[in-house]
C-alpha cells in the first residue's frame, strides 16, 4: 500500500493543470471583453449657453458686477440632482470642473460663473478672458438614480450678454450621440 493515498501528478499533469487554471477564466474575459457592448449613459435632455451673471463685487461691497458664467436649463419635467459641468474636455489641457450638489429642479435654470471652475487636479482655477469655453459635458443624476449625460460644443465666437438680460442669446442642444 502507498502511503499518500490519492491522485498522484507528474510534471507534465501539474504544469497542464496550473496553464488551464490560468488561461481558462483569462481567456473567457478576453472573449467577454469583445463580445459585450460597452453600457450607455443615459442622454440628459439639457441645454446650456456661455451667459452673464450677476455676483457681489468683494471689492466694493453693495455693488454687483456681470461675470461671464455657463448656464444649463433643465426643459424636462423631472428634477436632476448631483449637477456637475465639465468644460473644454477635448482640449490638450486639462479639463475643468464645477458641481451643483442640490441640481436643477423641473423647468429651471443654474448658472454657475467661470471662476468657480477647478482644474481635474483641484489646483487650477479656469483661467477666465485668456481661455475659450468650447466643449462643455453636463452630468447629473436622473430620478431612477442613472447618471444622465450630455456633450455641447458652444459657437466659436459666444456671444456673452451686455446686459445680463437672459434672453440675448440663445440655447445650445446636446451633440448627437453616434
């Protein structure tokens, strides 16, 4: 009798079982990998345009002063939560950041200046009048919990209203999602 009772492996039957305990699980990833389509995020039916607001001046305090700001307006009629705009995410550069926690109710406009714009790093401010807003991506949680998404491109020259009147210009529409 043996004393290690059991199946015995050679070389060869240890070095086959250690490859397949391998390559199996990594090549069904691989074939999963090609075979799956990637998940789409759902569009968010938005609009934004390169707008003005008017903020405290902190350097004459009572007075106002127009800073140029990106506006998003929400024509559905479903609440967004979560808000976050990214601008000129094409570029070379970094791209840039603002958030809106409490988002944008049904049938309401947000307008966030460009100063409040951070760099992905969170070092960088936007660099307002030396840098063109052209591409801006609006995200924001859907009531179903999605997280809905939207590309813009914005006119190469933007109009950017003398008067803070909120009409001068008008609304960007999404890009269409090929």
């Amino acid at each position: 009798m043996s004393k290690h009772p059991g199946i015995r492996l050679n070389r060869l039957g240890l070095t086959a079982l250690i490859l397949g305990a391998i390559l199996i699980p990594v090549s069904s990833a691989i074939v999963l990998f090609f075979l799956s389509k990637p998940m789409t995020e759902p569009p968010l039916d938005a609009r934004v345009r390169l707008d003005g607001m008017w903020v405290q001046d902190s350097k004459n305090p009572g007075q106002q002063k127009l800073v140029p700001a990106i506006s998003i307006w929400n024509p559905t009629s479903e609440s967004w939560s979560q808000l976050t705009i990214g601008i000129n995410k094409f570029r070379r550069s970094s791209q840039f950041y603002a958030s809106e926690p409490a988002g944008i109710p049904a049938g309401k406009t947000v307008s966030i200046p460009l100063s409040a714009f951070i760099a992905r790093n969170g070092s960088v401010p936007f660099p307002v009048g030396t840098r063109n807003v052209r591409e801006v991506t609006v995200f924001a949680k859907l009531p179903n919990s999605a997280r809905g998404v939207s590309e813009f491109v914005l006119p190469e020259t933007p109009t950017i209203p003398k008067s803070g009147q909120p009409d001068e210009i008008s609304w960007v529409s999404p890009v269409p999602t090929p």
